[in-house]
C-alpha cells in the first residue's frame, strides 16, 4: 500500500477525519446520557419544590412563566403554584437566575401565600467552593443570614448596603447575587395570575411505609 505523502493537504484530510469521527462520538454519547441528565435535574427540582415548601405531599400544577425587564433584560421566571393533600393553598416555589460571582445562580425560593419565605434551595451555582458556595446553607432558618419567614415587600438586601441580612464571609457579590434572586422570585410570585392547582396537577406524595 503507498505511503500517504506527507503534505499540508494530507494532514488537512486526516485531522478532518479525527474530528469527524470524535464529533459522531461526542453525538452518540451525548444521545445516551441526555435522558438520565434530564431525569435526574426533574427529580432535583420535585425534590427541591418539597424542600421549599416544607411539605413532603403536595401537588404541583404546571409551570406558569413569568416574564419581567429586570436592568434592561426580559428574565423569564418559573412559578409552581402547590397545594397540600387536602387541598389548601401552600402558596408557590419559584425558579430564579441571576448572575454570581462565578456564573449563573439558579435558586428555588419558597412562598407562603401571604409572600414570606418558608424555604429556599439553590438548583445551580458556579461559585468559589468554601466561599460563595456557602449560599445553599448560610440564609437557612437558625443561620447568621437567616431569611426564612421574611417578607421581601421591602427588598433584601446585606448589612454591607444598609439592609438586615448578613453577607457571607468574603462573599458579598455573592450574597447580593443570592438576594437579588429571592427578591425578583418575590416580585414575579406576587404578579402570578391565580391558578387551579390541580388542573394538569402532578402529585409528590411520599409513599407510605
């Protein structure tokens, strides 16, 4: 078999040829994990509803979205309006992003129907391990920036900027990130139309033992 000749044009072809094969591959695995990633972020997010609204059985009905200009930009916010067993009103658990220190800040926050806080979680963050990544515990009920039972009407904000919250330690665009987040999921709730909770509803309900 002759030699291939070594020439600009040869090694064109053959590093074409690489990446073709390694792009069908990338393809081709991407296919097999698409479905397990998107199951495991549907379960993160029902586990998250439960967690924020402090109740293990409830129905969710369908996402209502919520678009408003927040510095000059159309955000789009998610609203899953829930219910208890016995069909009372809990209020809703409301997705929002803002940008952090490090990237997006992805939080779910909790609201009672009255507006205050009954519990939060963060869904994605990109920021410093130790630092800014403290925000999943540093705002919970009990924890120096406590924000649980708080009613953002009037924005949160850190001590840093004259408001009530204490900042994470040598995080505080983090922490403003993370208020600014709660405060825009708060506004967006507040314009959410009523809605049948049950229409389309999926039920959470824990089994029994």
């Amino acid at each position: 078999m002759k030699k291939l000749e070594s020439s600009l044009l040869n090694m064109l072809l053959v590093l074409t040829g690489v990446a073709v094969v390694m792009g069908g591959i990338l393809a081709y695995v991407n296919h097999l994990t698409e479905g397990p990633i998107a199951e495991q972020k549907k379960l993160a997010l029902d586990n998250g509803i439960k967690t924020v609204m402090v109740c293990n059985e409830l129905s969710v009905a369908e996402p209502i979205e919520v678009k408003q200009n927040v510095d000059g930009k159309e955000l789009t916010y998610l609203i899953y309006q829930a219910k208890d067993k016995d069909g009372n009103d809990l209020g809703a658990a409301v997705e929002s992003t803002t940008m952090g220190f490090g990237g997006d800040l992805r939080v779910l926050v909790g609201f009672d129907p009255e507006g205050k806080i009954l519990g939060y979680t963060l869904l994605e963050h990109a920021e410093t391990p130790g630092l800014g990544a403290k925000a999943d515990k540093w705002f919970q009920k009990g924890e120096k920036g406590d924000i649980i039972g708080k009613d953002p009407k009037e924005p949160l904000t850190v001590s840093k900027d004259g408001g009530q919250v204490d900042a994470i330690t040598a995080s505080t665009i983090t922490s403003r990130a993370f208020l600014k987040a709660v405060n825009n999921a708060y506004n967006a709730y507040k314009v959410t139309p009523a809605a049948d909770a049950e229409t389309g509803a999926t039920k959470q309900e824990k089994e029994e033992d």
